[in-house]
C-alpha cells in the first residue's frame, strides 16, 4: 500500500452492520460515515449497545459490514477475503485490548516480539525491534519479567509496546484503561498521547470514560448505532 496524503487512512461510507435476518434482524450499525487522516488520535464514545465496538472491529478488519464502503488508506476492504483482512492486519494494525491478552509465563521482550514471530522475522531482528518499542514505553527495566511480576499499569504497557512493535499505520486501543485504576488509567492515556504527538502513531480509541476520550483531538460519539455528534478539531 502507498501513502497518499489527501487519502483519508480510514473511511467508513454509509456503514450499516445487520445481526439476524427478518423480524429479528438488528442493525449495530447504521448509515456510519467516517475518516480518520494519518497522525489523527481519535476517540470513539458511545453508551453500552451503542455501536462503538462494532464499528472498531470493522476498522480492525476483524469483522465485515452489512452494506456500505471501507477504505484503508484507498483500499475497499469490503471486497477482501479473509486471508487478505488477516494480512492487513498483521501489517498495517496494532491492537490493544481491556483485556492485556499477554502469555501468562513469557517475559515482556518475548511477548512483544510476537508479531515478529508471526511474520517470520529472525530472532536477532525481533530482539531488537522488541526492545526498542519497550523503551518507547518506559519498561527496558522489565524486559526480563513475566505478566505475574508486573502491574496492571505495567502489562498494558507491554501490550501497547506489542501494538507497535510493527510499526502499524493504525493502533487501535479498545477500552485500553476499563482494567485498570484511575493512576494507571492516566498514565496510559499519556503514553497514548506521547506515542500519537511524538511519534506521529494514528491513533483511535473506543472508550465510555469522558475524561478518557478527553486525550484525543476528535471525539465521535455513537448513539443507537449511528454517529450523533463529533466535536474536536476536524482535518
């Protein structure tokens, strides 16, 4: 893929996403239109059920739309087959989760290195690149210590050190603070914001926190399944 500056990375047309067929057919999703530009960080809010999940696993290529058009930076994503959606995953998108998603008796380096692993990249390569998006999260200290031997804080940190180890066009943080505090909840938005301002990482986020979502430069808010309102600087 190439980069086109007056691309949108991501652009979601006329979205609708349907569960069921008939009368008991339930529309996610509805009539979403959507761009996310390259450098953004951009929140997505929404109540519980009103669609904020579903339109992020769409973005995430983890899903596919009912009806309408998704473009990554100029691709239809809507015609891809699976192995396709599976490869622009791998290559173009990090996630995050609430959950940490971290292998319980592997050290921090070994899990980041993992989607090293998965492309095949050699073990000097992935040792280099694993330490290097562990700086960028603060926790070189901890390279050697297991998910049980750090803090919640401290885990999700390693999990986003694992989104960007690939260097992702789009890192994509699903509830990334729901398991934690509210100390560790801030330091991992500023970490958000830090990789987003100081190292140009397209960021968006699905949150129900409003001081969460107060990170991002745009919030769009979701409601019943279409976007109600977005508010922050537009592009």
């Amino acid at each position: 893929m190439t980069d086109r500056s007056d691309t949108p990375l991501v652009e979601l047309i006329n979205i609708g996403k349907r569960y069921g067929t008939g009368e008991t057919a339930f529309y996610a999703l509805s009539g979403v239109n959507m761009k996310i530009y390259e450098g953004e960080f951009v929140a997505i809010m929404g109540p519980s059920g009103s669609g904020k999940s579903t339109c992020m696993n769409l973005i995430g290529a983890l899903d596919t739309p009912t009806e309408g058009q998704y473009l990554f930076n100029g691709f239809h994503v809507e015609h891809f087959t699976r192995d396709q959606r599976a490869l622009l995953r791998r290559k173009y998108l990090g996630f995050v989760f609430q959950g940490f998603n971290l292998l319980a008796r592997t050290s921090a380096v070994e899990n980041v290195e993992l989607p090293l692993l998965y492309r095949g990249e050699p073990k000097r390569v992935r040792e280099e690149l694993a330490l290097a998006a562990l700086e960028k999260v603060g926790l070189t200290r901890w390279k050697d210590h297991t998910p049980s031997e750090l803090s919640g804080g401290q885990q999700q940190r390693v999990a986003i050190a694992r989104a960007i180890v690939t260097e992702p066009k789009l890192l994509l943080a699903d509830e990334p603070t729901g398991s934690l505090d509210s100390h560790r909840s801030v330091e991992i938005m500023e970490l958000l914001q830090q990789l987003n301002e100081e190292q140009g990482i397209t960021v968006a986020l699905v949150t129900h926190e409003p001081d969460m979502a107060q990170y991002a430069k745009r919030i769009v808010h979701f409601v019943d399944g279409h976007i109600a309102d977005v508010s922050g600087a537009k592009r």
